[in-house]
C-alpha cells in the first residue's frame, strides 16, 4: 500500500522548510534508508530519509517550495500502484505553485481537515468551496503571506492576491504600498522597536540572515518568558585530561577521538539522572518529565549556531558517544543535519573552551530547563592540600536554570554532581 512522505521536523522551532532537490524521481526504486530530498530549513539542510520500500510514485511539492513541518511531500508505493490522494488523506496537488513566493501551495501540501461548517470572525476560519480551512477572517492567503502581514501590521483584507483563485502571496505582500492595519495588531513596544541608527558613507547595510532572525526571536523568547539564575562552580579537570589521554592512545587505532567535550556532555547526563525537575519542561499548569536524558550541544556554524542532541547521553557508552557526536557536529558545520540529530534536547551544553574563555553563562533553549556553560580546561597555580603552590587543570561551568522548576539549592547540588563526577572520572565508563 502507498505510504505517505511527510516534511521533517529540523529542531524544535522549526516551523517550515524549502524543498531543496528531489534526488528521487517518479518512478526510481526506493529501499529504506534511501536519500529521497534535501530540505533547508533556516538553520541548516537536511536529507529525507525513506522509511518504506517501494517505488517514488508522486511528488506531492516541488523545488523551491515552503512546506510547513509534517505537511506531506510524496508518495512510495509499489510499482505501478495507483494513487489514491484521498484515501491517504491528502489533498490533490495544486496545478500550479505561487510564482517567486517561498510559500506553501494549499492544495498541494497540506493535509486537508474540511469542516463542515464555515466559520468567520475573530480568529476564525473560513473554508473555501473546496472544504480548505486556509481562508482566516476571509481572506484567502499563504501561510508565509499571513506571517509577513501580521509582522507588518497589515490587513489582508486590504491586499490583492496574484495567486491561484486571488490567493495572496509574499510577493503581494512586499509590494503592498497601502495602509490598511489590523485593528487587532498591538502597537509596537519601545523593546521591541528598532533604535534608529544614524549611518554614514563607511557604514554598510546587509539583511539579516534567515537563522540570525531566528535566533533573535529565540532568544529574546528564552529571556523575557523563562526566569533564568545562574549557578558556577569551578572543576578539578586533572583527572579527566589524563584519562582522556590514556583512552585515546588506546582508541587511536580505531580512529576514535575522545573530545573534552564529549567527557562534560557524558558527565551533565549522568548527573541528571538524581535530578529529574532540571530534565523537566515547564508547561504552565503542568510540569513535564522527561524519561530520557538528551543533551544538546551547541555547534558553531555559518551565520550562527545549531544544537545537535546526544540521546540517551546518561545510557550511550563514552566512546560510541563521542563517535555519534563527531559525526553530527561535522555534519552541522557542512550545513547537512538529521532530523533525529537535533530533536528531543532536554538541556543542553555550551562550551567556549577552545577560544580561551574563563567562563560566560548561556540563555536556555527551550523547552529545555537548563543549559551549562563551560569555559576552558587550562593549567593555572593552585594551592595544593599541604599549603604549597603548584599546578593544576581547572575549568569553570554554569548552569543557567529555569526558575520555574527548579531553585538555586537543587541546581548548586546538580552542578556539584557535575563536578563530582568530572573530578572521579572513572564514573564516566560506568
């Protein structure tokens, strides 16, 4: 029987992404595991994956496409099967897409759930004639169309569409030279307004990339609705440099390399296992907790950053960690990640080691609780037991913690645990 193709998730917030490249034609064989697209997101691109056998029958979008997250893409089957969309519980594709609009084509990519009845008003939607809910307060439009306008504070109804059945699209959106404003939209905050900048002739202006928008918007989310504290402690890291050394002479044939890195992340998992309201999201009336322990770690890459996610990090040995580890940082920093490589974090590690720095504190990344900050391992002077000077690894981390699930005492006592096991590092090979 057909199975439907659907968009991937790329990372928690991801909320649409491009249709990059079919690299499966109509037609071509598929076995499970096959490469079927490559999807961009506005943090990296991702290869979809085939998770059936059969044969590519349709696709369901094309090249240049938005698509919205878990909006179906194509249909595998078997060879020469007839596709039934309707039986799948998808709509038909739409003849043709909207012309130099990164938007998504409703017919094409949405899986239809008519109503019966259509609605108007505020907040309400209205279906069109063929039963698509995609007509808020009336008006016919592109999710993307819909995004910009409330952006911009303007009214659709005011806007004429160039797309199919006079849908509006971005292009309508950007060349707009109206007036019309949502009553509804809020008046913009002096925070969240612009301060005007006075530019001169050596100033350049660029725009903003896709992922620096949307790490702005994360963050100024993270910080303005998660009560943050930070806790740090500093970290005998002795013991672990030197069995950090003795494991990789010994994998060295293997062509495994233990990074500093994969010890914290492999220490902050095991940690959390005594301290389930730091592996917790805090939902309003609910708190949720959660039963694996994944930890992201951030990667530097082009333009910004991306979290990859260590699953079941308290579980995975250390040294198939470090392996999985390697393999999708790498992928992150050549732009081409798995789904499963960024979902499913549960708190998460920053580390600023290798660019010399003593210590910082990070913004969470929800819906994680918490987020540690490490600095560098380096050798400084200490005070030894007997009195005496000498020499010895140290590094500092901070936890920044949720407030709302946790206080200052239980994260001092995760962060010591932390500590506790970096400084007997044996534990990390229990």
């Amino acid at each position: 029987m057909a199975e439907v193709i659907n968009m991937p998730k790329l990372g928690f917030d991801m909320q649409e992404g491009q249709l990059i490249n079919w690299l499966k034609q109509p037609g071509d064989a598929v076995a499970e595991g096959d490469i079927l697209a490559e999807i961009e997101s506005d943090k990296a691109t991702v290869e979809v994956e085939a998770f059936v056998e059969g044969t590519m029958l349709q696709h369901l979008v094309t090249a240049g496409d938005w698509v919205p997250i878990g909006a179906p893409i194509a249909v595998v089957g078997a060879a020469g099967e007839t596709v039934d969309l309707a039986a799948l519980g998808v709509s038909a594709p739409a003849q043709q897409a909207e012309a130099k609009a990164p938007a998504l084509v409703a017919e094409a990519q949405t899986i239809s759930v008519p109503s019966k009845e259509s609605t108007s008003g505020n907040g309400h939607h209205m279906a069109d004639s063929n039963g698509h809910a995609d007509m808020p307060e009336g008006v016919r439009a592109s999710p993307l169309a819909r995004r910009i306008a409330a952006e911009k504070g303007i009214d659709l109804r005011a806007v004429g569409g160039s797309g199919p059945q006079g849908r509006v699209v971005k292009a309508d959106i950007e060349s707009y030279q109206g007036t019309g404003v949502f009553v509804e939209a809020p008046a913009p905050t002096r925070a969240s307004a612009p301060t005007p900048v006075v530019t001169g002739k050596d100033d350049q202006t660029i725009e903003t990339p896709r992922i620096r928008k949307r790490i702005g918007q994360r963050m100024v989310e993270s910080k303005t609705t998660v009560p943050h504290f930070y806790v740090t402690a500093t970290v005998d890291m002795g013991p672990a440099m030197e069995l950090r050394k003795d494991l990789n002479k010994r994998l060295e044939a293997e062509g495994t390399k233990i990074t500093v890195n994969d010890l914290i992340v492999k220490a902050v998992g095991l940690a959390l296992r005594d301290f389930p309201n730091i592996n917790s999201t805090f939902q309003g009336d609910t708190i949720i907790r959660h039963g694996h322990i994944n930890v992201g770690i951030a990667v530097a890459i082009e333009n910004g950053l991306l979290n990859v996610v260590a699953k079941d990090a308290d579980q995975t040995p250390l040294t198939v960690m470090a392996q999985h580890n390697a393999a999708m940082i790498n992928g992150a920093r050549e732009g081409k990640v798995r789904p499963e490589d960024v979902e499913g974090e549960t708190i998460a590690v920053s580390n600023l080691g290798a660019y010399d720095v003593d210590s910082f504190i990070a913004i969470i990344n929800p819906p994680a609780a918490a987020i540690v900050a490490v600095g560098s391992a380096a050798q400084q002077p200490i005070v030894l037991e007997d009195g005496t000077l000498g020499v010895g690894w140290r590094m500092k981390a901070t936890v920044s913690a949720d407030h709302r699930v946790t206080d200052g005492a239980e994260a001092a006592k995760y962060l010591q645990r932390v500590k506790e096991i970096l400084e007997d590092p044996l534990r990390l090979l229990m």
